[in-house]
C-alpha cells in the first residue's frame, strides 16, 4: 500500500530518435510539468555502431555531439513544452547504460519498438530488460 503521492522530481528518456522515442518524450513532457520535473534524455550508441567511431571525438560541440541527431526532435520538443531537460550521448549496450544513468532518477521512460517477435525472442528488447532490471518504475510509451 502506497501511503505517500510519489513524486518523479528526474526522469530519464531513452531516445533513439525513431517515432516511438518521440512519443516517449512527449509522454514525459506531460508528466515533467505535472510534477515539475527536469528530464535527461540519453541516447545510446550500441556497439556494433561505436565500433566504427574508435579514436573519434565524441562531443565537438552540442551541434556536432556523436548521436546527436537522434536527440533533437526529441529536444525540440521539450524546448516548446518548456520542459527543464539535459541531453547525455553514451556507448554500450542500451539496457545496461540506461540502467546506469538511472541511479539518481524516479523514473525511466521509452518507447516501444518494432521488433519481430522471433527477433524479440532471440535478444531481448531494451524496454523488456529495462523493465527486468530497473530499481525505479519504467514506463514503456507505444
């Protein structure tokens, strides 16, 4: 039983820049000016593509970030919803590195994908893993 409103003063929003990623941030948005939230949206470089950026620069300036592209829409919306955010690009695996940066946060959100379900079932999809092993609650977002 639940005696106290729980609050999500941090959310994280795992970005991928598809559609879904973009729903997932708008969901976030709503709830960031209900609760009055600051959101950090991380965007992952898995390792088949960080592979190729060994020895690359991965920040020339917020413009030029590496994976930066896949953040903007989701960056531009928040900035017309005026929504407090940060932006963070890392490298790894996504459910591990969103696991990660969601120490310090109240809730995880992201959006579903399109994944066959043989495929599903073969690797796994982030929001399942997420879901598995996160210590705060996880949204999934269709």
């Amino acid at each position: 039983m639940v005696t106290a409103m729980t609050s999500f003063k941090r959310i994280l929003v795992g970005v991928d820049g598809s559609e879904n990623a973009l729903r997932a941030a708008s969901f976030a948005a709503a709830l960031a000016k209900g609760f009055g939230s600051e959101i950090t949206l991380a965007h992952v470089i898995a390792p088949s593509d960080h592979d190729l950026l060994v020895g690359k620069a991965t920040y020339a300036d917020k413009d030029f970030k590496v994976g930066g592209e896949r953040l903007k829409g989701a960056e531009r919306l928040l900035e017309q919803e005026g929504v407090p955010f940060r932006s963070t690009v890392e490298f790894g695996h996504p459910a591990e590195q969103l696991l990660r940066l969601a120490e310090g946060h109240d809730l995880i959100v992201v959006g579903t994908r399109g994944l066959s379900p043989f495929k599903g079932i073969l690797i796994g999809s982030t929001s399942t893993r997420l879901a598995q092993g996160s210590k705060v609650p996880v949204t999934i977002v269709p």
